[in-house]
C-alpha cells in the first residue's frame, strides 16, 4: 500500500476542480440495472468505489465500455443475475444498493451483508422495511438478504430515521413497481436528488426528491440515455476546508454552491472569506482562525462527511469549539491520530470539545477512513515538518486524484510506496 509524505507550511493557492460526486455515482451506476438500453454516465469520478461498484456489475453480466476515464457507458440488458455473493459485495458499502435495483429489475434479490467505512452500528432495517412495505418478503441467513416479490406495489413509506441508502433504496426497487409509492421523512441529500433526475432522465417518474416527501409513480419501462453526475459536494468542502486551513487562497471550480451553504457560513463565522460565484467558490484567509460550534445534521445541516476536516480546522483555531455529531454514533476515532499531532480535543460519546492549539507537528499518522483520511492531510498540510498519512485505501476509494490536485494549489505532498504496512 502506498502513504503520503506531507512537508506541512504551504499556503495553498491557484484553482482545482472538483470531481462527481462519489455517492451519487455509487447509485447511479447499480441503477442502470433497471435501464434497457445504454446508460451513457459522464463525469463519473475516477475512484476506488467506482471500479469496485462497475466490477460487480460487470460480475452480473452488464457490459461496461469506458469512453475515456470520466464517461461510461453501461448496458445492462443481457443481465441475468440477481445474486451479489459476499466476496463481491464486502469491498464497498453502498453495494446494498444492489438489492434496490436488483428488485427492481427481476423481483429478487440475493445480496450479502456489505462492508465498507466502520463508524459504528451501520443498520439497513430502514431499507428492509421500505421494501416490505412493497410487498417483498425479507430473510436473512447465513450473512445473505435473499429479497423477493410475486409483484412490487406501489405503497406509503415513512422513514424512521433519516437515511440516504434507505430513501435511495427504495426509490430504486419503486420506480418500475405497480402504482405509487410514496416515501415520508425523506433525505434530501443533494445525491438522493442527483439519483431521482438519473432515472427520471431514463423516463421514470419520481416527484418531490430534495424535499421529504418523495413521490414514484411506477413505471413499465425504463430506458437508455444520457445523464451528468453532479459535483461532489464533500470534495469541494474539503478543498475550502484546506485552503482556510493553510490561510490560502483557492478557487474551487465545478461546484452547486447551493450544496455547500452549510460550509460557506462556518467558514465565514470562523474568519474566513468566501465568494460565491455561479459555479465555482473561492476560499481565503488572512485573518486569525476563531472557534465555531459545528453540529453535523442530515442536509441542509452541516455534512458529517466534513466533520473530521472541520475540527482539523477547528483545532488550530483561537477558543475553544464544540463538535456534535448528529448522524453516526462513533465518528471521533479519528481523534486519537490528531492527538498525536498535537490537537487538543476530548471525545464524550457524540460530543467533542476542541481547545484550538497555536500549531500542530507532523507525525506518522493513520487514515481510520475515507473522510478522517482527508482530515489527516488537512492536518499534515498545516502541521510543523513532515506527515505521513498511512492506510491511503480509504482516501482512494473516494478522492479522484487527491495528492495531485493538492501539488497543482502548492501543497509539499507525494505518494510513496509503504513498506511499513501490508
Ligand atoms: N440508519 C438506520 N437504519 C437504516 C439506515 C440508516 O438507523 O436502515 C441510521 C444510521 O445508523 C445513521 C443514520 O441513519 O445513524 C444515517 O445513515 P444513512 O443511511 O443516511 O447513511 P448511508 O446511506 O449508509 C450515506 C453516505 C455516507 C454518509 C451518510 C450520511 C453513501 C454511499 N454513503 O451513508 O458517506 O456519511 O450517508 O450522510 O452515500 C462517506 O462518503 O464517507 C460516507 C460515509
């Protein structure tokens, strides 16, 4: 596995442009299994999560043909499988979206359990539960969820917790279902939007996705076309994370600044400029960095995607800042490398209060998981010396290009092969 070295003081500078958006696509592409005919998928981010999520298509017998490393075009009509075993689907997470489609397309599904970033309990009863209310009966053995229907009917849904996977889910198994479905208490994530306009371009028809109430009327048939992934609204706030971060100043291009409200008014409370533009933001600072108390929410809220790069910033801002995290039960253990580097930040359950140190000191440090991974350069970016950011497989699966757009803006960092781990 390859490491990043890290020589921290750059202040970063110049223009990067933001990739599509990683959990837009990782649905995207399990719904072509729903599409007769050529799905043709542009500005599909060049990331681990992808050639594992195109692999187990391929695996069920889509034919994949990619126009150059951004485009695809999928083709899933001679697809015959319903079966994802579990040495296909434990490399990624979102593979439960397999299950969604898969219903869809043939009524049955026999998915294994998933893998992916571990933050605590990571349940999926919000999606069973979506699917049994459209008639598919559910039973779980041996690690498997076989899932099947005599027919899909079109019902009333009401999440009980907010849940992208589950609001995306069940979008996915209804669009092709008998009648209507109706799914209350939705996420209005900018990709579960990104998700219903992929299908609705495909000629479903779903209404009402960005608000909580998300309406499906079923259709016969869905199929090919062309459609645009939407930039990645992590991505972007990670870059202006960075650039506050080094006291740099950074145009990020090819975002909805809309998306990124959440971050553009933390930032502004912490002393930091940010301009809006129609497709683009630009981030500066010359001013001290001030505390800010941060509660990460379900969107509009403050993502808890930004949540480990967000107390990277607020650990060398001036006060002391309080961090709440509203979605995941355990998204601090990150906590313990950035100690290392000399934060001062005590975890309580879901609480962390961050006492803003003058500067932090480059140390070797492990990336826990994808977004923590991003925190961990952010620190190292701004750290005395020199960082190594161990365990790059979690940032790969999710950053196209990390290191590179970062040397393009100044940063000191390249990749290096890592003897010290497997
Ligand atoms: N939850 C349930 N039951 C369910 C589903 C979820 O209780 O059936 C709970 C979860 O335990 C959690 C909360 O609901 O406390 C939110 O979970 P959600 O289902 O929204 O998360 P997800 O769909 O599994 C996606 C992103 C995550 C991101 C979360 C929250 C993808 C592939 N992943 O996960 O992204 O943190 O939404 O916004 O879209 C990442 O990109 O690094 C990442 C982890």
């Amino acid at each position: 596995m390859d490491k990043l070295v890290i020589t921290g003081g750059s202040q970063l500078s110049g223009e990067v442009t933001v990739s599509g958006a990683k959990n837009a696509v990782v649905a995207i592409i399990p719904a072509a299994l729903l599409v007769e005919g050529i799905c043709r998928i542009e500005n599909v981010p060049n990331i681990k999560d992808v050639t594992v999520i195109i692999d187990m298509l391929a695996q069920l017998g889509a034919k994949i043909h990619y126009i150059n490393k951004n485009i695809i075009e999928i083709d899933c009509s001679k697809v015959t499988s319903y079966t994802a075993p579990y040495e296909m689907v434990k490399k990624m997470r979102a593979s439960y979206y397999l299950l969604g489609a898969l219903l869809g397309r043939f009524k049955k599904a026999e998915v294994a359990f998933p893998g992916g970033c571990d933050f605590g309990v990571r349940p999926i009863d919000q999606h069973i539960k979506g699917f049994e209310a459209l008639g598919v009966a559910i039973e779980m053995e041996h690690g498997v969820i076989n899932a099947s229907a005599k027919q899909l009917t079109g019902s009333q849904v009401y999440m009980d917790v907010v849940s992208v996977g589950a609001t995306i889910n069940v979008m996915l198994a209804a669009v092709k279902a008998e009648g209507i479905t109706i799914i209350e208490n939705a996420a209005k994530e900018p990709h579960v939007v990104d998700v219903a306009n992929f299908l609705n371009a495909m000629g479903a028809n779903v209404k009402g996705a960005g608000t909580d109430v998300i309406k499906i009327k079923g259709v016969e048939k869905l199929s090919g076309g062309t459609y645009s992934v939407i930039p990645d609204q992590i991505e972007a706030g990670t870059f202006m994370i960075a650039a506050a971060a080094t006291g740099g100043d950074v145009l990020v291009k090819n975002v909805i600044p809309k998306h990124l409200e959440s971050i553009t008014a933390k930032l502004i409370e912490m002393n930091v400029n940010v301009k809006e533009y129609d497709d683009a933001i630009r981030v500066s600072r010359m001013e001290k960095l001030v505390k800010a108390n941060v509660k990460t929410l379900p969107y509009p809220g403050f993502p808890t995607d930004l949540q480990p790069p967000i107390v990277v910033l607020l650990s060398i801002a001036e006060g002391t800042s309080i961090v709440t995290e509203g979605v995941w039960d355990s998204r601090f253990q990150y906590v313990d490398e950035l100690k290392r580097m000399g934060a001062d930040i005590k975890v309580e359950g879901r609480i962390a209060v961050v006492e803003g140190v003058k500067k932090l000191s480059g140390s070797p440090v492990n990336a826990t998981d994808l977004r923590a991974g991003a925190a961990m350069v952010i620190a190292g970016l701004v750290a005395d010396g020199r960082t190594e950011v161990h365990h790059l497989k979690h940032i790969d699966r999710g950053y196209e290009n990390f290191e590179e757009k970062l040397k393009i803006l100044g940063a000191n960092i390249k990749r290096v092969k890592d003897t010290d781990s497997d």
